[in-house]
C-alpha cells in the first residue's frame, strides 16, 4: 500500500512506498485522489491525510513542527536504515572469488566496481607474496568450473563489473621469475581440492560434511590434467601432501557427501578391467571437486569409511539361512541380522552376509523382497536406492543371481507334428537383449542336460527351432530370428521373471525376419471324403512366386501317406482370416488349379494370400463328395442389396445397355398428433355406452322379451352417470386441455 503526502515546500507530491520515496509526475499529481484510489483498478484508501494551510510556517521550520522525543526516534531510525541500506547495497555488489595458487586456496570478496589489477593487489597481499614479484609478472585468469577450463589471462584495468563477473567466481593466480615466459595454458587442467585425513582429524571431517564446511581442515589445492592417467594425478596429490608413496600409490582417495560414497582407487580398478584408461575425466570427478586423502595400510581397510559408514546411518538387514544341501532339515527360525550403512551396495550387503551364510562367492546366492518377489538384479544401486527401511528382511535363495537386463523364463516343448500339445521344459535366465539366433544354441544345450536322449542329444530328437510367444490357446507369434528376444515381436516387450515362451521343434533351420519372410498356414482337404487335415506352419519369402510353393505343397501331402496329390492336380483356395477354417468352409471354395497360375506372379499377387492368412489345397482329379450349399436370398433382399444404382446400366437377354435411374419413394403420411383430454376420454365413454345401449335394444326387440319401466330405468340411470362424468370434467379443466 502506498501513502501519497504534497509536501508544502515545493507543492509537490510524493508517494512513500515503504523506504522508497519517489515523486510524482505531472500528470499523475493532477489527481491524486483518484490515483490514490487506483484509477478505478480495485485499489482503495484507507486514510486521508490533511492539515489546516493557516498553520502551515512560511519558513523552513519542519523539525520545529515535531516534538523533540519523537523527533531523537525518527533520527535514530533513520541513521540505522541508512546502515541496513548501505551493508544491502554493498553486499549486493560484492563479488565472492576463490583464488587458486601454489596449491592453496585463497578467498577474496571486492566490490564489482573495482578493476583487475585492485583484485590482483589485494590477492597478492593476502598470499604474502606480494614483494616477491613485480606486478607484470603476475596475472589473473578466469576459471568456469561447468565449461571445466581457464580462459585467457584478464585485463587489468577493466572492472568486474564490465567483465561480466557474477556472485562467485573462480580465479587462476600465475606468477613468474624475471625473464620468463609465461607456462602454456592447459585447456585441461582442472582444480583439485584434498585433505588429508588421519585419526585424528576424521571426528571433524565427518562433523563438517553435514554442514558443507571446511573450517578448522586444512585443504590443499592444485591443479591436474583431466585427461591424465588416475595414477600420475595420485602422484601429484602424493607431493602435495608429503606422503611417502615408496615407489607406488600409498593414497586412497575418497569421494564423501551426505548420501553415499565413493573410494576412487576402487572406481578407477573397475575402469582398468573393462578396458577404459581411469583418469579424472573418465571418473566423474568434477572441476573443484573435495577428495579426501588417506595413507593406506596394507590389509587394513579404509578407516574414514568405517567411521562414515556409522555416523551416516545404518540399516540392519535380517534374513534367512539356506541350506547347504537337501538332506539339511529345515531352517532355523532365528534369523540372522547384519548392520550395514545406507549407502553400501547391493553387492557390499551380499560381501556383509558371506560369512553368516556360510557361502564362498556372493555369486552363490540371490536376494529377494519375499520369497514370491523379483529378486534384486542390479547389486550396484544403494540400499537407500533400493528404499530399504531402517529394518529391513530379504530373502536368500540358492542359485545364480540375475544381472541386469536378465529374467528367469519358462519354456515349453511344442511339436505340431506329434500331438500339438505343450509339455514343460526348464525354467533358465535369459538375457532379454540377446539375439533370438544366439539363444538358439543356448537353448539346445539346456535342452540336452535338461532332456538327454543318452547319445548326446535329447529325446525329443529337437535339432532346430523357433521360439513363439505362449498364448491360453497355444502358441502365438514367432521371434525374429534377427532381432533381440524383447524386440523380436511387433512391438517392444518387456520380460518378467516367470514369463513363458515356446520351443517349436522344426525339421530344417530358418531365418525369421518379418520385413522379408512371412508365415502360411496351410490345410490339405480331400473333397472325396470331406476331410480336413491338421493345419502346417511354413515360412516363406514375401516375394515367394507362386511356381516355388508347390514343393512345400507336395511335402505336405507326402506325409499324408494316404491322400498323395500329383502336382498336375493340385487346386488351390484361400481360407478367412477372422476364424478358424472349418468343413464347410473348404466345401464353398472355388477351387483354382495351380497350373492355370500364372508362376511368375507372387503368391499374394496370385491368390490374395497375406501373412498368418491360410492356404487350402485339394486334389481336383477325385470326386466331390458335398455340394457347395445354395445362397438363399428372398425377391424383397434382392430388391434391398441388388438395386441398381442411379444412372447405373445393366445389360438385357438382348445385349442392350440401359440406363436405370432409381427413382425416390413416396414419403409415408406423417399421423396426426391427438392430444387427449378429459372430456375427449368423457365422450369417448358415452359412445361406447351408446353402442352398447343400441346393441341390447336390438337384441330385446328381436326376442318376445318386453321392455318394461326396467329398461327405461337403465337408460335414465345411464345419462345420469354421464352427465356427472361431464361436471367432473369440466370442474378438472378438462375443456381447457385437461
């Protein structure tokens, strides 16, 4: 909320906005009520300040206007505001630099206002080293530790402001001797800030690392090559700290925060078995970065970890004992419990309960949730990662872990040439990435151990296969053979522990890929007995012409030892893609011979028949057994689905084309709307009785039956009843519309 004062010395007007006092303008002070009021913006005064212009003084008396006590308090606000303001305004304007130099840190705060070469005195000075050199040979350059390099060295008479220099900046302090050149600069070279940690400082170290602070730790700064081997930048650190390496790395450098952390020696080892060259670049160390340094003792472990693994926190993780072997009885109830920091590993806990267990390799056990649940794949994520509890249970089980992007499937055995059942395999890990061709021999071999036939085989005598996805009706689609198992479908799949897949039993090998080859079912039906054979899987080119799918024709008949088809004879008919094909279906084909085809056309060219779409073959030189069954159609569907369209033309038993234009219905008369009323419902009784009135006044004056006062009663009973019918309408409203 603003206050709008005219001051009485210059007639102006003036709008207080806190501690800010600014004039009006012009035209704003023409009316400054309305201003006041917000120009009809939804603003309002709350208070209208005034004073009597008689008792205005026509000197420069304004303190002589105001009691003195209150006078001495204005006067000591105001002094302290201008204290505030002048600390805000400074602290606004300061720049936070951290100078690197000789292996030091040094903090330098200036206004922005102030050049390079004032920034360069003052760090010399701080440094102590400001009689050492002259002022030409010392120079300062920028550092940007997110571009991680220096940039060239900075004028010394341009100003932090005009250098663009923001809240905390980075600098390089270089010096040299008389003479020099200066040292070439190393895109490269990065800073690195270590301590050395021993028992005595570790207490502080961890005490600090809550807080984000170095204070009372000694830290030494210097600069590396990012790129440089792990092992020279260890050396470096060596000399800086004066630590006796004896010809080979005596210091573990250690990687701290408050969530995890980090032996750096062990990161760059993991790099090194992969075959990457470890450096600080490759490591992920960033520029500026605090590593603590350690001596390390041969055969003891990392002090400063032990220390930090108790302080940081702990989780304690009970679990199950496995048994050994099977003649074990069962397990123990008593669980056993094992305490380990939040941000060790998975693989760190398995190492933690080696010992419990009993086990010589972590690879010798799995870890679940439950006994029901996935197991845990990825044994790098933390335990805080992993959203374990501060009491945590997991499950161990015997067996080969899984690794990431593994999953433990189930395979069935199917044989469409036995019985077209499904029989249970193996259940085994399967990496999800890996090619379905590779799987193949991968499978073959579980398939020989799990199933041996006693000749190095197995015995459902399975040299090649495909693997198809496992539907409740049977088995579905094939993998590509070319493609990785999770892409070997349409679309994308991604595996379970316990999902299950096919083994088919194929009798030659074959490469499956669906952009070049595509799958037919095939049936054979003999037309002499009304007979359909089972359906055969064949996997042929998208370009297969129609002349190279007779001999997979001629295959199939063969091994119908009964019902042999010579090529000559062969029809051919295409099945429905929506439904199973049936008896009745093969008996309405209009059978095609094969060699009236043209062979040179493609089979989908030829005989519209597309991928997962059925082909039918007969022998056409035997007899038809069944007719095909007649279209019945009746005179008025053939007038619905047979009219010939307008302007269309048809041909007469003459040969003459004529034009039929179809010619528009006659609409139906639309039924007049009756609204009944009351009295409508009234007059509507009254002719009914009327007519039953008539009609026993004939049957009486046919009969020798009298008509006495008794009829005359009925009739005058009648009218009374309908005139009171009548009044009741008429009180209801009936005449009005009821």
């Amino acid at each position: 909320y603003y206050s709008y004062i005219k001051s009485f010395k210059d007639n102006k007007w003036y709008r207080f906005n806190d501690a800010v006092v600014s004039p009006l303008e012009a035209k704003e002070g023409e009316d400054v009520l309305a201003l006041a009021h917000g120009n009809g913006k939804g603003t309002s005064a709350y208070l209208l300040m005034y004073i009597d212009r008689s008792k205005i003084p026509k000197d420069d008396a304004t303190d002589k206007m105001i009691p003195d006590e209150l006078l001495k308090v204005v006067q000591a606000e105001d002094e302290e505001w201008e204290k505030e303001r002048a600390e805000y305004e400074r602290l606004r304007r300061l720049i936070c630099m951290t100078v690197y130099y000789d292996n030091t840190e040094i903090k330098q705060d200036m206004d922005k206002g102030v050049t390079v070469a004032e920034v360069l005195s003052a760090v010399l000075k701080k440094a102590a080293i400001d009689s050492k050199f002259e002022p030409q040979d010392t120079r300062l350059r920028r550092y940007d530790p997110a571009m991680g390099w220096a940039q060239d060295d900075l004028d010394p008479k341009a100003t932090l402001e005009e250098l663009k220099f923001h809240r905390n900046m980075s600098l390089i302090l270089e010096t040299r001797n008389k003479g020099e050149d200066w040292p070439v600069i190393n895109p490269n070279a990065v800073p690195l800030r270590t301590i050395f940690a021993t028992e005595e400082n570790i207490p502080l170290i961890l005490q600090q690392l809550h807080y984000s602070d170095t204070k009372g730790l000694k830290v030494s700064t210097l600069m590396v090559d990012k790129t440089a081997a792990f092992d020279e930048v260890c050396k470096e650190i060596e000399k800086v700290l004066k630590v006796e390496n004896g010809g080979r790395s005596s210091v573990r450098l250690i990687k701290l925060d408050t969530t995890k952390s980090e032996i750096i020696n062990d990161s760059a080892k993991t790099l090194k078995d992969r075959g990457t060259e470890p450096s600080i670049q490759t490591l992920n160390v960033p520029p500026g970065c605090l590593l603590y340094a350690e001596r390390i003792v041969e055969g003891e472990p990392s002090k400063l970890i032990q220390e930090y693994d108790k302080t940081v926190g702990q989780i304690s993780v009970e679990f199950n004992l496995v048994k050994k072997t099977e003649k074990e009885g069962e397990d123990d109830n008593s669980n056993p419990i094992v305490t380990v920091s939040k941000n060790k590993t998975l693989k760190q806990l398995k190492q933690a309960m080696l010992p419990i267990l009993g086990l010589e390799h972590v690879d010798d056990f799995r870890l679940k949730r439950n006994a029901k649940a996935e197991q845990f794949k990825d044994e790098d994520q933390t335990l805080e990662d992993l959203k374990f509890m501060s009491s945590q249970y997991v499950y161990v089980e015997k067996g080969r872990p899984l690794r990431k992007g593994e999953s433990n499937l189930k395979f069935y055995y199917y044989d469409p040439d036995v019985d077209g059942k499904m029989a249970y395999l193996f259940k085994v890990p399967v990496l999800e990435t890996q090619k379905v061709q590779d799987l193949f021999q991968d499978l073959l071999r579980y398939l020989n151990d799990a199933k041996p036939n006693g000749k190095g085989g197995n015995k459902y005598e399975l040299k090649h296969m495909r693997i198809r996805e496992k539907l409740k009706g049977g088995p579905g689609a094939i993998f590509q053979s070319t493609c990785a198992l999770n892409r070997g479908l349409k679309s994308f799949r991604k595996f379970r522990d316990g999902d299950s897949l096919v083994i088919q039993k194929i009798p030659k090998p074959e490469v499956f890929d669906k952009k070049k080859n595509q799958m037919v079912f095939v049936h054979q039906f003999e037309r002499d007995h009304d007979r359909l054979h089972r359906r055969r899987e064949i996997i042929v080119s998208r370009l297969t012409k129609v002349e190279e799918i007779v001999p997979e024709l001629m295959a199939i008949a063969k091994d119908m030892n009964d019902c042999q088809v010579e090529e000559k004879n062969i029809g051919v008919g295409v099945g429905k893609l929506t439904s199973a094909t049936t008896v009745a279906d093969c008996i309405n084909i209009k059978w095609k011979s094969l060699k009236d085809l043209d062979s040179s056309l493609r089979l989908q060219q030829a005989l519209g028949v597309r991928s997962e779409g059925t082909l039918i073959f007969c022998d056409l030189a035997t007899s038809v057994k069944s007719k095909p069954s007649e279209k019945k159609s009746t005179a008025k569907g053939r007038a619905r689905f047979k009219r010939p369209q307008r302007g269309g033309k048809r041909a007469t038993e003459n040969g003459i084309a004529i034009s039929v234009a179809s010619r528009p219905r006659p609409a139906a008369p639309e039924k007049a709307l009756k609204i009944w009323t009351n009295a409508d419902k009234a007059a509507e009784a009254k002719k009914k009785r009327e007519e039953e009135n008539q009609k026993k006044e004939a049957q009486k004056t046919s009969s020798d039956a009298t008509t006495g006062p008794t009829a005359v009663e009925e009739d005058q009973a009648y009218k009374e009843k309908l005139a009171q019918l009548s009044k009741d309408a008429e009180k209801s409203g009936g005449k009005k519309g009821g």
